[in-house]
C-alpha cells in the first residue's frame, strides 16, 4: 500500500547513509520499545484475572512488574526519539540545501520563468513538509508498523483462529484507508497549488503596491486577490472535508472490529480454545493495535501530502542548469580588459533571434555607450558579456579569449556589474561591499573611497558596520548606487559593465554618484547602458542599437552631424536630462 507513494522518498535513503551508527541505535531502542507491547499484554492478563478473584498480592506483584516494563519501554522511547530526530532532520536539511544551491545554478531562463514567491514556499512550506514527513517516517512510522507486527504476532500465539478473524477485517480498513488516501492527495496537492498561486499573487502585489495605488487599480487588485483566496478556501475545504469524513468511517470501522472480535472471543472461550487469561491478554493486545493504526493512518496521508511537496521540490531539479565550464577552460590571467564581439548572433529562442550579427571591439580603458529604444537587445548583450546566456553564432571574447573557454568564476572576477536597480542585500556595509569575497578592511574602504561612498559611510553611526535593512530600505537612492559602485570595484575589475539607472535623483545625489562613476570608470573598458547625455558625450564609441542590430556607430560629435537614428533617439531621450 505505501510502497508506490513512497518511491520518491525512497530516493532520499542514501542521504542517511552517514548516519548509520546513531540510526542502528535508535533502531535497537525502537525494538526494546516494541518488545514491551506484548509483555505488556501478557501481564494484563494476569492482572484482569486476579484482580476478578481478589488475589492482592498477585495483583500488587503483577502492577510491580508493569511498572518497571512501563520503566523501561518509556525509556527506550525516548532514546529512540532523540537519536532518530538528528538524522531525520539533517536529511532535511541536505534536501534544502541541496536545492538551493542547485538554484544557483539554474540557467537563467530557467529562473525567470519561475516566480519568486512560488519558489519562497517550495523551499520554505514544501521543504518543512517534507522534513516532517521523513521525521514522523523514521520515529513514528517505522515503530508503529512494527509494534503492529509484534502484536499481531502475539495474537496470533495466543489463538490463532481469534487471530484470523481479526485479521479478516485488517483489508476493509486497509482498503478504505488507501482509497481515502488517494483522494487526500489529490486534494492537497490542488490546495497546495492554490496556496503557492497566492503566494506567487502576493509577492507581485506587495511589489507593485504602489503602482496600483497610482493607477487607482485597488479594487482590480483586491478583486484578484478575492478570487484567490476563495479558491484556495474552496480547495482547503475539499481536503479537509475528505479528512473530516475519513476519520469517522475508520473509526466506526474499528468499533465494529473490536465488537466482532469480542463475540468471537467469547465462542472460543466457550470451544475451550482460549482460556480467560489468555483472552485478556488477547482484548490488551487488540487494544494495543488501534494507536499503530492510528499513528499509520495519519502518517500515511501526510506521506501523501509530502510526496504533491517532494514532487514540486523534486520539479526544480529538473530544470535545466547553467551551462558548465568547459573542461577545457583555462585560468584567467591578467586582465587587459579587451572586448571583441564577432558577428553575435542571440535569441532566448534560438529561432527568434533578439541581436543579429553584432560586432563590437573595445579597447582596454575604452567607454562605449549602447544606446537604443527599450527591448533593443541592450541587457542581452550584457548578459553575454557575464555568459549568462551563450551567442548562438559569432563568439565573445575577452582579451582575446572566447568567453565559453573561461572560467564563469573567473570571468565574473574580470566583469563586474553595476545594475540599474541597486539592490543590496541585507548586513552591515562592509558585507554589502564586500559580497562574500575576501576582502580587508583596507581593500573595503578603498572601494568605498572611489565610489565616493567613504564620506556618508563615515558619517554613519556604525561606519562601515551599520546594518543595511533589508531591500537598502535605510538608505538614500543615490547611497545605495554608490555601494553599488563600491561593489563592482572592489574585486578591481578590468571591466565595468554599467546600466545608468534611469529613475532621476536630486542634483546633489547625482553628482555625487557622477563622482563615483567617473573614479569607478577609470583606468577601466566600460560598456554603459547609457541614459545620460553626459555619459554618450564622453564616450569613446557610441553604438545605436535597434531591433537587435547596430545600426549607427562612433562618437556623439560624429552622430550628431549626421541626422540619424541617434540625433533623432538624444532629442527625445536625452535633452530633458541635460540639466
Ligand atoms: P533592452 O535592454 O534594450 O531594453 P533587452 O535586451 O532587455 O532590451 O530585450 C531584447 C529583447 O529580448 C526584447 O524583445 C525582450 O522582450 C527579449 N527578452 C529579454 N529578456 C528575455 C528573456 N529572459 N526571455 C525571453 N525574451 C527576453
């Protein structure tokens, strides 16, 4: 019955292997436990009689040696729970870790494609779920299934053809378990979908919360939000309606058995097969056998509602991973900062291709502008600069070095970006800047000084270890741009890939964040999405792109004498930012 819902469990054995000593531990505990059931039995038995004739001290001795059963049984139950907690919960553990470091190394279309609340409750909801389910299978399951057989067993000694009608029953339960199973599992894993579609509507509604403000689109939003909601009522009702139904039907079930089994009793106590004890012993031991079934029941469903999680978990495997380093790669010396784009060809979907046959060659320390309406190919051409996506035809290189021969690592160390949206992670401001590189103090307030941060850093109370709140919430706009900066320098790349925010800051926060680029910028290749006058007036090279295709080339002086693309795109784009 459990073994085809279980499979995908089964997969996560090998994760205990380390653990074998304390699991062989636990395990020989469990079987102490378990062996008391019956003694436990046995002694009822002897108790029920005595206590019908009168006989105290038989009584008294018999409770006395109950006692020290109990004694002995409660603590072998407690070895068993806390040496089987540890392994259960490691191998948690392993599976969240697991997953979320093969989430680092999801091919980013991979990634975009799934929502960022939806992955939140996989690896929060669905991985406690699934910890629970491997806890409850190691230090409830296993005992209760075997107590049930050490039980069944004893019944069986005790007199058999008793023993035989019990069993006559054990498939109807068994089959309405199963059947009600099945069902709770299709109704969990539809509640779960819900629940994650809520999530996945919650994370893009609490990040767009101002944006429906600004439309006056609450009661648009808020009617989404209601159908949602209801539909997830509507599918948590379901299950816990079949929940509700299960519970009394087994239970009735198991009345009805026990009933059958006393009237059987009883006829067999007549055929003189059993004797009085024996049957008391036998009624102990029956009773004996309703929580396992309990315990088994409720874990088997949670089994079922831990596979709908173990199967979405699972899922996230499966999707595709960044491509690896070649095994060819070589180490990066280094750097001159040498760009060269050879005829690239690019499409998301390679039969739509988003760049056609650029070409581009920047010289080490040279500044190139992209410029070009939104969706022209301009972050997709930085994202094959950091080979988070691979040209399809036409190659990269780097210092004249096809950027698939590298090292990612090494390559990223080469690189380094500075993204429109400075986001920063939550810490104190050394780790901001720092970003989980080694880096001294020194090398730290160094970044900091030529990005112009060193002074407001200062300023702060905690200096370089005040704590940035999460999303930089604490902090100014034009602050978090120049940590931005400190960030990208620190690993002192040869080259700088800069996507000019677009949002306007005040005059005092640009200039200072002018500042830091420009010392950022120097001595560096920059390739800069460029939104600012200033930015393509300095540029060495200016590249217009278009529909995936440069479409005019060279220096602001030079476009602007032609009356082309570009003169066209700096009279719209740029001159309201001249100031
Ligand atoms: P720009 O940065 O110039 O605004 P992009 O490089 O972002 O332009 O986009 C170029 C084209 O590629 C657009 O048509 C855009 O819709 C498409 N695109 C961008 N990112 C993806 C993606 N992850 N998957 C599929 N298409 C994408």
């Amino acid at each position: 019955m459990l073994a085809p819902s279980s499979a995908g469990f089964r997969a996560l054995w090998p994760l205990l292997k380390p653990h074998r000593r304390r699991l062989l531990l636990g395990g020989l505990c469990m079987l102490v436990f378990v062996a008391c059931w019956p003694l436990l039995a046995w002694l009822a038995g002897q108790l029920i009689p005595a206590i019908g004739a009168g006989d105290l001290p038989a009584v008294a001795r018999t409770i006395g040696a109950a006692l020290v059963v109990f004694m002995v049984q409660k603590a072998a139950q407690f070895g068993q729970d806390i040496l089987l907690a540890g392994p259960a919960l490691r191998v948690s553990q392993e599976l969240r870790r697991s997953l979320f470091a093969r989430l680092q190394t999801l091919d980013f279309g991979a990634l975009e494609k799934l929502s960022a609340g939806d992955l939140t409750y996989r690896l929060t909801e669905d991985a406690d779920r699934v910890g629970e389910v491997i806890y409850k299978t190691i230090q409830d399951t296993t005992p209760s299934a075997l107590q049930l057989v050490v039980v069944l067993g004893y019944m069986v000694w005790l007199d058999w053809p008793l023993a035989l009608a019990t069993l006559l029953l054990a498939p109807v339960v068994a089959l309405l378990v199963s059947s009600f199973g099945a069902r709770v599992m299709g109704a969990a894993e539809r509640s779960q979908k819900q629940v994650s579609d809520l999530a996945s509507l919650l994370g893009e509604a609490i990040g767009g919360l101002p944006l429906v403000r600004a439309f006056a689109a609450e009661p648009w939003l808020q009617e989404r939000f209601n159908t949602e909601i209801d539909l997830h009522r509507q599918a948590r009702y379901r299950t816990l309606r079949l929940l509700a139904l299960q519970h009394p039907v087994v239970g009735f079930i198991e009345a009805a058995g026990i009933l059958t089994v006393l009237l059987v009793g009883a006829a067999r106590i007549q055929a003189q097969g059993l004797d009085s004890q024996g049957f008391s012993s036998y009624v102990a031991a029956l009773l004996m056998l309703i929580d396992p079934i309990g315990h088994l029941t409720t874990n088997f469903n949670e089994l079922q509602q831990g596979q709908a999680s173990l199967k979405r978990l699972r899922a996230i495997e499966s999707e595709p991973v960044e491509k690896p380093d070649s095994v060819r790669a070589q180490p990066l010396g280094a750097v001159r900062g040498e760009l060269l784009l050879d005829q690239v060809s690019f499409g998301y979907d390679p039969a739509s291709p988003v760049l056609h046959s650029v070409s581009l060659q920047v010289q080490p320390g040279q500044v190139v502008a992209l410029v070009g309406p939104s969706g022209a190919g301009k972050s997709t051409l930085f994202s094959l600069l950091l080979r988070f996506n691979i040209a399809q035809t036409g190659q990269v290189l780097l210092d004249q070095q096809n950027l698939v021969d590298l090292r990612a690592r090494d390559l990223r160390q080469a690189i380094a970006l500075v993204p429109q949206q400075s986001s920063v992670f939550s810490g104190t401001v050394a780790e901001a800047i720092a970003f989980g590189r080694p880096a001294s103090p020194e090398q730290i307030r160094e970044a900091a000084r030529v990005a112009n941060a060193s002074g407001f850093i200062e300023a702060l109370p905690g200096g370089y270890a005040s704590r940035i709140e999460e999303r930089g919430s604490n902090f100014s706009g034009g602050q978090l741009q120049r940590l931005a900066i400190a960030r990208a320098v620190l690993g002192d790349p040869a080259v700088l890939l800069l996507d000019e925010a677009t949002s306007a800051l005040d005059a005092e926060a640009e200039e200072a964040v002018q500042m830091g680029l420009r010392q950022a910028m120097k001595g560096r290749t920059v390739v800069v999405i460029a939104h600012r006058l200033s930015t393509v007036q300095e540029a060495d090279q200016i590249l217009v792109l278009d529909s995936g295709r440069i479409v005019e080339r060279g220096s602001h002086n030079q476009l602007m004498a032609t009356a082309g693309r570009y003169r066209e795109l700096c009279e719209r784009q740029f001159i309201h930012l001249q100031a």
